[in-house]
C-alpha cells in the first residue's frame, strides 16, 4: 500500500510533540511484529489518541490504519487527509463495510487499529468493549494486541477545556497479543476488556506523580480520581446522545 501522505504526517506529529516539550512513556512496542497483520485494540480517553496510537506500532516500523467514525470522513478537510492515511471508514449504523475492509487488510499484512470502546470513556475507565476486535482478529487470523493510551486526555476530552501547555507526560502500553478463536465472541471480549483494565491500572501507577496528584479529574474515581463514575459516565454519555437527536432533527425540518 501506497504511503504519500503517511510519512509526513509522522514527521510534523513528532516535531510537534518535540514543540510541546512532550516527554514519553513506551512499553511493550517490541509485541508489535515487524510484519504480517495485526489488530491493535486501544482504549479511548481523548480526541488527540489517533494523533498519538500510531506510537505503539511505530518503533516497528509500522503504519496503523486506524478504524475511525463515518463524521471525520465527511469533514471538507479531514476527509481527504484520513482517505489518503488509508484509514477504514465505520458507519456505526452498518459496520458490515468496515468489518470486511478491516479483515481485507489485515490479511494483507497491513497494522489496524480500533476502539473498541467506540467513544471516549469519560470515566477515563475501560468502558463496556463492542466485540468487533475479537471478531475481526478472528475472521483474519491475526494477533490481537491491546494498548494503554493515557495523558492524551489532558490535552482534549469531553467536558473539559483544552490544554496544549507543555511539558506533559504521555503513556503508552503495548500488552502482550492475544488470539482470538471468534467461538465464543462475548468471552473473548470480556477478557480483552480484563487485560485492558489490569494494563490501565498499571500506566497510573507508573505515571508521574508530580502530573497526577490525588483527585486528578482525569483519573478513574476508583483509583483515587475525580472523574466521573462509570454509572454517571453513562448518564452523561445518554443526555449527550439525546441532545444530539434533537439537533439533528432540528436541522431536518424544513
């Protein structure tokens, strides 16, 4: 597959994070094989985590096609940056689409990367997983391989400002692969879910504590911080749901 835009998009991340005075965590990069397919399943804290995803397969020199919402495909300029990457569009109303160009390409050796959680988690917990990863990994026969992403929140996330200051520390996990039969779908994603948990819970307890004093807004209520529970987490994703219902109904009438 064809890398035009790719490799400059990598060059310009990086030199932006080098702008942002952004210091590293990595662990676990070398479970990303050097070639052949692979799914990466990362959790989902904040807008920027496409930005900062493609970190885990890249000290292997791989390039992640990231499965992303239909919305950021349609935008008058993202749309044509995101085909160009050969990103995998989903309509979350019909995936059957991006199932099988998801499976198409692992099998063609290429790095996938998906949410499973399908929207940033607002509790900053591991949110309730669809099955997709384990039933893509399945269907292609490829390793599956879950990540920790964590800091990304700081920058942008639901309900809070932005944050572009420098100096932030950003995590970073690759756990060992995982390899999905696709017999019992729901089994296996509850233990992608379990694993996902156990490695989150390890990424806080290694970040800095000096960026992360008790109460942080942007750690999970059950590990000492201020964010929402999961239970309000879902309350608010609902009202955020509904809100968006009756602006696009809005838009409808004539």
């Amino acid at each position: 597959m064809r890398d035009l835009t790719y490799p400059p998009i990598i060059a310009i991340a990086k030199t932006g994070f080098r702008g942002l005075g952004q210091t590293f965590q990595l662990t676990g990069t070398d479970h990303v094989p050097r070639s052949g397919g692979v799914l990466l399943a990362c959790n989902h804290v904040g807008y920027v985590d496409f930005a900062y995803g493609g970190l885990a397969a890249n000290p292997s020199g791989r390039k992640l096609r990231f499965m992303a919402k239909r919305e950021l495909f349609d935008h008058t300029y993202l749309g044509p940056l995101m085909r160009s990457l050969h990103h995998i569009e989903v309509d979350r109303g019909e995936g059957t689409a991006s199932f099988h160009t998801a499976v198409d390409f692992l099998r063609r050796g290429e790095a996938v990367g998906i949410f499973p959680e399908a929207t940033i988690s607002r509790s900053m917990d591991i949110k309730e997983l669809k099955t997709g990863a384990v039933r893509i990994a399945a269907a292609a026969g490829v390793p599956l391989l879950p990540v920790i992403m964590w800091g990304t929140q700081r920058m942008m996330t639901k309900d809070h400002p932005r944050d572009f200051s420098r100096g932030k520390t950003i995590a970073l996990s690759v756990g060992r692969a995982l390899h999905p039969t696709g017999a019992d779908p729901i089994g296996e994603t509850a233990e992608l879910r379990r694993v996902m948990t156990s490695m989150l819970d390890d990424v806080v307890a290694a970040y800095p504590p000096d960026e992360q004093p008790p109460g942080s807004w942007w750690v999970p209520a059950r590990l000492g911080g201020s964010a929402p529970t999961p239970a309000e987490a879902d309350r608010l994703d609902a009202e955020e749901k509904r809100a968006r219902a009756v602006t696009r109904a809005a838009k409808r009438r004539p």
